[in-house]
C-alpha cells in the first residue's frame, strides 16, 4: 500500500470523525424517543457530586449513545449484520420462540433496588392515612423464561419481585404480577406484545381483576366490554430496537364498556381536555401504545360520571409508568375521579399534590425492569 493510499485512509477516517462529532452538535436534541417509547438521558450536570460518584461520566456516556447521529439507522445495520451471522441477541434485546422478543435482564445492583423500596417505604410512612397499594408487574423474560432462545440466560424476576415483596409488604399493600399473570400464561390470549415491552390489553385486564378484587370491588367480566381490534400492525419498541426482520406484527385491542359511559381525560401538561382516552392518531404512527391515554403525560385526571350504584370510590391517585396506560381504562369502571402521575416526569411534591384534592387511596403501579432502574423513585422520598 502506497503513502498516497494510507493518506486517502488517514483523511477519510479524520473527516468522518469530524462530520459525526459536527452532526452530533448540529442536530436537534431529543427529549424522548417515539419509537422506543422511553425518555433519552439529558445533557449531565457537571457537579463535584456526580463527579464524586462517577455520576456525570456514566450520564455521558448515556447522552452520547442516546443521541448519537442517526442511531436507529445504525442499529438496522449492526441487527442485518448480526441476522446474517445467525445470531439471535442484537442491542440487547433477544429473538426468543414464538415470535417473542426479550430485553435481557441481567442480575440488578441490590443496593439500587433497597434504595427505591426505601424511597416507596418513606411514602408509606408519610401516608399512614392513606390506603396505598403497590403492584409490580413483571416483563415477558420474567414470565417467558422458557421461550429465551438457545443457552441466552436471564436473571429470575420472580426472586426480585420477591425482594422487594419483603422490603415493602409491612408498609403497604403489595401485589406481585406473578400471583395473577402466572395462572394465563399457556392461554391462546397474548399476555405481552411479542415486539413491544408492555402487557396486552388482556394482560391489563388480568392486573385490573386482581387490583379489583384486592380492593372489595367486584371486576367487570370480559363480557361486559365489546372487545375491538383497533391495528394489527404494531412493531414495538424491542423490535425498532432489534431491527430484527422477519417478525409478525403485533395486534392492540381495546376493551370498551357495554355500559357506554364516557371519560373525560385531562392533560395537565398542556391543559387539554378530551372526551377520549384513546388516540386514534398514533394508530397510523410507529408508537402505535400511544393509542392509550395518548402517550406520556406528567399529570393528568380521568373523570367518569358513573351512576351512584356503579361508584366504588371518589378517587384516587395513581403513580405509575407505562404500564398503566392501558390498565386505567379498566379502573374508571369504579372511581369518578383518577388523577394520575408519572413519577418520571412530575417534579413537584406529591405528597402536597395528594393533600390539596383530598386523597387518601393511591396504587403504585410499575414493571420489575422500570422500578430496578428508575432513579426518579427517590422523588417519593
């Protein structure tokens, strides 16, 4: 190789060295991405503290990857290329049997999990007036172990819903997915999208059942809705980031009440006010989940004017992550009034929040995956 060619190499590699870091800089920075459905890192704040606690250099490395330039294109290249090598694990996510795909779920730091519970326990201990209620669902890996594909490994939810279990059960009501989801597992009915990190609308309704009869309710049968179909097009966030080809879309179903009785949903956020829960417009968009309460909100209410014999409860609050997002549907059957909070993006004090509209009933709902690693718990403290 002549020195005219190593130049060629050394000034090729050099300006797309400087194009990538001029793009990274250049382009529009993003707070959440759509088709993952999760929020990206931010910029790092630049503290004595997070550089103490080596803080600042691991959310570095986070905004970086989170927002490097044109990553979803990357990570279809590095998936085609991992396909044509048989491999069945790219971008951490798992190609398992039965058309599911797995985000890998390795052994979780003890020390982050006792420092959440502590966080939860705190609110209890806060609220000791209050009838507080947590409901820790767990991810298809966790109730699909068997479907991993051959010798991928994953670390048993069941022994870590059964820690925090222990941490919380004599501050709260404590519900573990296990107990309720376990018994449907080998149903025909999907419980989890097999390309997506959420429960089906039947899995909702399985918790929302459970939920029910735990507090005195009597839950509606599947009977009592007109279960509808609404896309049989959903390619979730595992599969966007997968990119692996060859899958068999997801469908969503809505389970709408017989009864007829609508919900007013109000979006504190952008102070929206809709006659629906549902937004039909992300159907034709890849976060096709949104569907559901139409995405991701800080604050929002869910008021139904229920008849005097149909009301369980006034109201309540739920503090939650997506998960929830098609579970509420199911609660406005019995309560007027939900008002409910993303602990990841609402900042303000929840405790002050529940003592000015009056509530006394809340349910912590989250999956294993979220509550492990969600630093914005320590809100609750």
């Amino acid at each position: 190789m002549n020195k005219g060619t190593d130049r060629i190499y050394a000034w090729g590699f050099v300006s797309i060295l400087f194009a990538m870091s001029l793009l990274f800089f250049a382009l529009p920075v993003k707070s959440f991405s759509d088709v993952e459905n999760r929020p990206l890192q931010k910029v790092p704040k630049l503290t004595w503290e997070n550089l103490w606690s080596k803080k600042f250099t691991d959310d570095s490395e986070s905004y970086v990857t989170d927002h490097f330039p044109f990553r979803t294109q990357w990570v279809g290249a590095k998936s085609l290329m991992e396909q044509m090598r048989l491999q069945q694990e790219n971008n951490g996510i798992y190609r398992g049997k039965d058309g599911y795909l797995f985000e890998k779920f390795n052994k979780p730091d003890q020390t982050a999990i006792l420092k959440y519970t502590d966080a939860v326990r705190a609110f209890a201990n806060n609220h000791q007036g209050a009838n507080l209620t947590f409901l820790l669902a767990p991810t298809s890996i966790g109730l699909y172990p068997e479907r991993l594909p051959w010798l991928a490994e994953a670390y048993p939810q069941t022994d870590v819903n059964h820690l925090i279990g222990q941490e919380l059960q004599s501050s709260l009501t404590f519900m573990d997915g296990f107990q309720f989801l376990r018994p449907a597992a080998d149903s025909e009915k999907a419980i989890y999208y097999k390309t997506d990190h959420h429960w089906t609308t039947y899995g909702a309704y399985l918790a929302y059942a459970a939920y029910a009869k735990q507090m005195g309710w009597t839950p509606l049968s599947e009977d009592d809705f007109n279960i509808e179909t609404v896309t049989d097009s959903f390619l979730g966030s595992y599969h966007t980031r997968s990119q692996f080809s060859g899958l068999t879309p997801d469908s969503i179903q809505t389970y709408m009440p017989k009864n007829g009785i609508p919900t007013e949903m109000y979006i504190a956020d952008t102070n929206e006010t809709f006659k629906s829960m549902y937004a039909s417009s992300y159907l034709s968009k890849k976060d096709k989940y949104s569907y559901f309460l139409g995405g991701v909100h800080a604050l929002m209410t869910l008021h139904t004017e229920l008849p005097p014999e149909q009301v369980d409860q006034q109201k309540m609050l739920v503090i939650k992550d997506s998960y929830a997002h098609s579970f509420l549907p199911f609660l406005t059957q019995h309560v007027k009034d939900i008002h409910v909070i993303d602990i990841r993006y609402y900042n303000g004090s929840i405790s002050d929040y529940m003592e000015k509209n009056g509530i006394k009933d809340v349910l912590l709902l989250f999956n294993t995956t979220t509550f492990i690693t969600e630093n914005n718990l320590l809100k609750l403290k």
